[in-house]
C-alpha cells in the first residue's frame, strides 16, 4: 500500500491567511456587541487587507485549490456581508423597532446573492470579458461604503446623529447596489507606464501615511472618492454591455 501524497506545509499559509481573516470578521461582530464598535472597524479593515492577500499568497505558492476558493468566499460573506451591517445595527439601529434589522437582512441577502452569482460564473465555461468593470458594487466596497456614517462620526468625535430611518435606508440602499447592474472600475485592469510607477508609489505611500494619521477622515474621503468613481462609470457610459452571468466580488 502506497503511503499517502505529502505536500509542503507552505501551501497551507493562504488558507491560514483566509481563516485569520474569518476570526477577524467574527471579533468584529463581538466587539461591535460589547460597544467598542472603533475597534471592530479596525478588525474589519484587517479582514479586508487579509483578503487581498490570501489570493496573491496562493498564485504565489502554486498552492490554488477548490477548498480554498470556498473558504475564500464563504470569508467574503461574513467579512464584508455579515459583519459590517450587524456592526451598523449595534451602533445605531437597535431602536427602530424592527427597521433597521430589516436593512440588515437586505443587505446581507443582497451579499451572499451576489456571491452565489460570482461562484456560478467562476465555475461557467463561458469567458466573460467586462473589460476592467464590475458589475454592480463588489463586496469588499460594499462594506467601506455601508460603514460611512460611522467613519463620520468618528471624524467628528459625535455620538450618531443621523435618523436611524436614514441610516436604515443607506443601509439598504448600498445592499441593492452589490446585485445592480452598476457598472463599477477594476482597479485590477489599471496598468501604467513604467516611468510613472515610482509616482504611484510615493502617492500610495502618502495616502497610507494619512489613513494611518488620520484614519476616519481618510476613509470617508476614499468612501466619497468610490462613489465619485461610480458616478463616473455611469454618467459617461464607459463600460460595456455586460453579460447576465458577469460578476466579481
């Protein structure tokens, strides 16, 4: 009888990178329980940064495989579809006797719908070309952009002051967005000059110089600055028209 195949113990690094990732999203959710709700954005942020990562560890390592893609989304959906709207529903929804739960639910509905879509057209023989666009918002925005009115108040150092109906609605609004036919960038299809990279660098460095100082400003604007862009997409009808099954997280 033949021993059973080894494998080097590296290859498991993108899936422990993924489950890190998991166990952040989950002490997200138990921080925003207890009230510390700065701290669970942070961990929030962590899971989003983890998940850019785990795909590039494994093309890396050559360690891609079908387990790993599921855990992989399976992450996306609480990181970016669970967690952010439960941590908006602790922090300010709680007494809308019944409101904002249901914008929860949308929103998270409308995550793990878009997901299942993402999955079935990863898996279909067809090759979709979206030329550099998503269509609709993909998940990881999604969450930047559901949390706003949070990164605000901490700007300002204000207990909420929004109308909880307004937050229910933002909430649910920016859940239809993930499952629109929104076509939204890529930044995966950007490409630049070679003499342009070492500017793109130094931006990069001073965009992560001012998030790390003043890290609610920062991510509001990059929240404004996302939905610029979208707004871009759509008043000058730059992408195509795409296929029903096209998707991306």
């Amino acid at each position: 009888m033949n021993p059973p195949p080894k494998f080097p113990v590296v290859q498991l690094i993108p899936n422990l990178v993924t489950i890190m990732a998991i166990c952040a999203g989950l002490t997200a959710i138990r921080f925003g329980l207890e009230g510390s709700f700065e701290r669970a954005v942070k961990l929030i942020l962590l899971a989003a940064v983890l998940d850019g990562i785990d795909g590039s560890l494994a093309r890396m390592l050559k360690s891609e495989s079908k387990v790993g893609a599921e855990l992989d989304s399976l992450a996306d959906f609480l990181n970016f579809g669970v967690a952010p709207p439960l941590i908006m529903y602790f922090w300010a929804l709680q007494d809308t006797r019944g409101l904002g739960w249901i914008a929860t639910l949308v929103f998270s509905i409308a995550s793990v719908m878009r997901l299942a879509r993402f999955n079935v057209s990863a898996k279909s023989d067809d090759d979709v070309d979206t030329r550099g666009y998503y269509v609709g918002v993909p998940s990881p925005a999604g969450a930047l952009l559901v949390m706003m009115p949070m990164f605000l108040t901490f700007a300002i150092d204000v207990q909420p002051f929004l109308p909880p109906v307004a937050v229910s609605a933002y909430i649910a609004l920016i859940g239809l967005a993930l499952i629109s036919r929104i076509p939204t960038w890529s930044f995966k299809a950007v490409h630049i000059a070679r003499e342009h990279v070492k500017f793109l660098v130094i931006g990069l460095v001073f965009v992560g110089a001012a998030v790390m100082t003043f890290p609610w400003v920062m991510l509001f604007v990059i929240g404004l600055g996302y939905v610029g862009i979208v707004g871009w997409c759509l008043f000058t009808r730059r992408a195509p028209k795409i296929p029903k099954n096209g998707a991306d997280t």
